[in-house]
C-alpha cells in the first residue's frame, strides 16, 4: 500500500525563506553599490585611492563652473551639476602629444581630442603623477572651472611641461 504521509513543511519553508531573504539582500547590496558608481556616472581611476587624489577630492570646491556640487563617495571623483563637470584623479598620465595644450594658473592641462565630441571637452593635466581629468559635459564655465581646478592640482609636483615657459 502506498505511504500516506505527507512531507514536512517545516524545513521546505524554512529553505525557501532562507533564499528569499538571501535573494533580497543581495539586490539591495546591488541597488545601493550601483546607486553610488550611477550617481557619479563614472568608474574612479586606476590611482583614485593616491593620497593627492584623496586631497584633490577633499578640497574641490562646492560650486564650480556656476554648478553645485553633488556628494559622491567614489575615491578621486567630484561631480557638479547633473555630471555637467566631472573630475576623475588617478587616470594615466598622457605622454608627449599632438593634442592642444594649454597652462592655467601654473598648471598644463592637454585637451584630449580622441574622447572630446563637439559638445563635450576632455582635459588631462600634463607632467604631474597622478593625472587629473576633468571632462565637461554641455553647461558649466569652463574657463573659470580651470582656474579653480588648477588651484587644486596645483600642489602635485609638475615632472614635466607640454607649454613652453620663457
């Protein structure tokens, strides 16, 4: 005769809200991790953690540009306005180049024309490790942006010059 006895419940819903829960906390960890590289809408750079881009990060200003600043907690990144001016310490420096260069304030900044569009402007400071790249995305002033950012560049030690000085 067939058994008649039922299977526990017991353990089978005890397995089953262990997996809801687990599937719960990890969408949240992901929500929240994706919700702070989103809210930069960039990844920090291969140096971001070097104690000057910690600095650079610290002590950018709180309106640049004509923008505000947003808070992000990614290392070597500041924001303003709606990503209109994005600042990323850390990146690699550019070697000798074709590119335009230009010096603000004591600070020799490189357009970099292969990521630069019409609407959008890529700069890279030039001779000074680690690099900063500030990319300027539509609004902002972009004049008064550099000399407030090469205030804060400033301090790293310049090994090199794209502009000529004499």
């Amino acid at each position: 005769m067939p058994s008649t006895r039922r299977p526990r419940l017991a353990p089978v819903l005890a397995l089953t809200g262990c997996a809801l829960v687990a599937g719960a906390a990890a969408t949240g960890y992901a929500l929240v991790h994706a919700d702070a590289d989103a809210d930069a809408g960039v990844r920090p750079a291969a140096s971001a953690d070097a104690p000057h881009c910690r600095r650079i990060a610290d002590t950018a200003p709180a309106s640049l540009g004509g923008l505000s600043r947003r808070d992000s907690d990614l290392p070597g990144i500041a924001v303003w306005g709606d990503r209109a001016i994005v600042l990323r310490c850390g990146v690699t420096p550019p070697g000798p180049t074709g590119d335009p260069c230009f010096a603000v304030d004591g600070v020799d900044w490189v357009i970099d024309t292969a990521q630069s569009t019409h609407g959008r402007k890529v700069i890279v400071t030039y001779g000074r490790v680690p690099a900063t790249q500030v990319v300027f995305d539509g609004g902002g002033k972009t004049d008064a942006a550099l000399v407030d950012l090469s205030r804060v560049v400033a301090p790293v030690r310049q090994t090199s010059s794209c502009v000529a000085t004499g």
